[in-house]
C-alpha cells in the first residue's frame, strides 16, 4: 500500500522548506527589532484553554480537534496560539516582569475545516502577543509592525481594515442593540445565527450566510454605543497610524473570527489579490478580558496571527522568491574510484564553511559534468589519481572557465580569495 498524507496536511519538501526558512528569518529579525522575545507552546493543551461556554465562534465550536485519555481528560490540538501563549503567561508568572511582556511564536496550528488553497487543517502561524499593557500607540505599533514586515517581504497594494469592538461597557451596550434588531428577523437567520442571536450577535455581523440578507444594510454600528473613552481611544489609534502613513479603511462589519476581542480589532489585506477570503494576509486585535478569564492577573492584551501559507502563497503569486537555494561553492568530480583523499578534501572545505558536493559512486567523466551542469557550483574541483599522489587539487572557476592546480595545504586560502564574494549567496 502506498501510504498519503492525510487530508488537510502535506509534505513540504526543500523548495518550499526555504521559502518558509526565508519568510521566519525575516519575522525573526523583525522581533528583534521590536523587542519581542519568542515562546514555543506545547502542540496539545487541555480543551478549557481554548473553549469558553459563551463562545460562538466556528474555531470552537466546529474545528477543533478534541479528544480525550482514558474518558477523563479532554485534550485539543491548537487551533490558534494567543490562549496557549496567555496560559504560559500566567503559570510561569510572567506578568511580574516589567509591562509589557512581548512574546511571538512560529508554530504549526491544527483546525477541522474544508482544505482549500490557502487553508490547511494543519498549518503554521507566525504571531505575536503583547500582555500586560493598553495604549492606543501600542495598538498602532501592533499593527504597523505587521504592516512594515509584508512590506519588507514585498507584498505590494496593501491596506489595513480596522474597526473597534468597544471596551467592556460599551461592548455591552452594544449586544443588547444588536438582539433587539435581530430578533424580529430571527425566523430568517441561518441555523448557527439562531444560536448566535442570544450569547453573542456581534457573530452574527461576520456571517458568511447572511451577511447578504437585506436586513443586515441597516444593522446599527458600534459607533452609535461607544461611551466617550472607548471612543477617544479608537480615533487616537487611527491617528497614529495617519502619523505613519498606513493606508487603512474603517470597517464596521469586522468583528474577527474569535470572540475575546475588545477595542481595535484589525486586518490586513492585499488588495492586488482580489476581493475573496483569500486577500487576508493577517489581522488580530485587542483583549481586554481574556488573561482573567483564564486564571490571570485583570490585565489586556493584543496580537496578531499570519497565516504563513498564506502568505507565501501571495509571494508566490507575485513573484517574490528568488533563488533561495543559490549556488554550492564547489562539485568534487571523482576519477579515482573513491580515493579516501576525495573525502578528506570535502571536508576539509566543509569545516571552513565552503558547501560541497561530491560524486558518490563511479561515473562517466561525461555524467559528473551533466551534475556540475545541473547544480551550477562557483568551482569544480578534478581530483584524480595525480592529484591524489601529489595532494593537490585541479581547480575550474565555473564563470571565468580558467583552470589552476592547487596545493592541499593551499585549499583554504585559495578559496577565500576566489569565494569571499559569495558568502551572502
């Protein structure tokens, strides 16, 4: 039997390996910039980290692998990382450390829903959380650093969509609004809305089912319900992202796809990739209540995820990777029928970080220089019986086609002449 990858899951194999490598290198790199340090969270938390009884959102309700050990624990696959971060936060006490605590993550992620182009049931994300704090400029700073990084990567035609969900109160306010609209319109709502319109409405604004029905152009807005801090606090967010000249648009209807956001909730979309679910890149928001409801300190938070497939798919599409896997330095062409001095001499260039390949097993000269041709190294090394009793080497510059002799002794330096100008190749 020939064995498959399970649906939802593939393989990823070395081309595509280091369009990931390229893409974490670059977050990385951003982390350090911003100040964050990175965690790694188990893969398999207990299902209460994730599930909360008033939660409506399609991630808990339908995608979620679950299961239980021995019939007693009930134990889920991490559909998404904030939780899994802010349940580290709190058992090692990371909340006595200065605030704000600024925590990213590269790590795969698992959901129950349909494979698409894009959407995996396992896949990877690249996230960030800050706990701890609440300023309207470090939600700017949230966001614009998500901004600049797809920016450094290239992706082009972007903007932000941004919406505010309302502190506590107003939040609140706001649900009761949103029932009393509905609720005449209940017979006419889709099976999950119905079970929507009591715990949580606002799901109701992000239905893919009924986002088309006539009575959702006339759904009050948050704006209407917002009191005077939660207000203030939104256009001071949006102020700081005109300060920095970071298109955005003002979107009511986002409300994001988990139910512990307040305050700024936010996406960011290519718009080059066309209007479809597909032109999200990434987006995240802020929590107010979260930290508490899951045992800590009453203290915000805010993040956002990148779904990396995602993401490298847009690359992709516009032509963003180069040649990631470049040029080894040197290809050993073997005469000798394995000489142990072909070997001594590969590794003698891979301890001094020259990458080489060697020919493995008896070929024609003719089929050796068929791999130089396919591998294209900046050098081929000749190593006969000659060479092997003169130790030393026949060396080709691949570009300039002159050939030379070198001694063993002599490789290194050689070399560190003729290839210090491919070091970031």
């Amino acid at each position: 039997m020939a064995y498959q990858t399970v649906r939802g899951t593939y393989d990823i194999l070395n081309d595509d390996y280091l369009k990931f490598r390229y893409v974490n290198d670059l977050f990385e790199h951003f982390m350090k910039l911003y100040g964050y340090d990175f965690i790694k969270t188990p893969v398999i938390e207990d299902t209460r980290v994730f599930k909360k009884d008033n939660d409506t959102s399609d991630m808990v309700t339908k995608e979620m692998f679950t299961f239980s050990i021995n019939g007693k624990d009930s134990l889920t696959l991490r559909p998404e990382g904030t939780a899994g971060v802010i349940r580290s936060y709190i058992q090692h006490k990371l909340y006595g450390a200065e605030a704000p605590v600024k925590l990213a993550y590269i790590e795969e992620m698992f959901r129950y829903e349909r494979p698409q182009k894009g959407r995996q049931r396992q896949f990877t994300q690249l996230g960030v959380e800050v706990l701890g704090d609440k300023a309207p400029l470090l939600d700017a700073e949230v966001i614009a650093m998500g901004y600049y990084f797809l920016k450094t990567l290239g992706i082009k035609d972007m903007e932000v969509h941004v919406n505010t969900l309302g502190d506590s109160t107003s939040r609140q306010r706001y649900l009761e609004a949103l029932k009393a609209y509905f609720r005449p319109y209940s017979d006419l709502l889709c099976a999950d809305c119905k079970q929507r319109l009591e715990k949580n409405p606002l799901r109701i604004l992000d239905c893919k089912i009924d986002r088309d029905q006539p009575f959702m152009r006339e759904v009050p807005a948050i704006y209407d319900y917002l009191d005077e801090d939660a207000d203030n606090y939104f256009k001071k967010v949006l102020s700081y992202l005109d300060a920095l000249e970071i298109p955005y648009v003002i979107d009511s209807r986002m409300v994001r796809g988990l139910d512990y956001y307040t305050d700024t909730v936010f996406e960011v979309v290519s718009t080059a990739l066309g209007a479809n679910s597909q032109s999200t890149i990434f987006g995240g928001g802020r929590y107010d209540d979260l930290v508490s409801e899951l045992g800590g300190p009453a203290v915000s938070g805010i993040g956002f995820a990148i779904g990396e497939e995602r993401l490298i798919g847009a690359m992709e599409e516009a032509g963003l990777f180069g040649d990631l896997k470049g040029h080894p330095d040197v290809y050993i062409i073997d005469l000798t029928e394995g000489d142990p001095y072909v070997l001594k001499v590969a590794e003698l260039l891979r301890n001094n970080s020259f990458s080489t390949l060697i020919n493995y097993y008896k070929r024609s000269l003719r089929a050796q220089f068929k791999s130089v041709d396919r591998h294209e190294p900046y050098l081929t090394f000749i190593i006969g019986e000659d060479e092997v009793q003169n130790k030393v080497v026949n060396i080709k510059d691949n570009k300039t086609k002159e050939q030379t002799t070198v001694a063993f002794d002599d490789l290194i330096d050689h070399l560190d002449n003729i290839l210090g100008g491919n070091e970031d190749e």
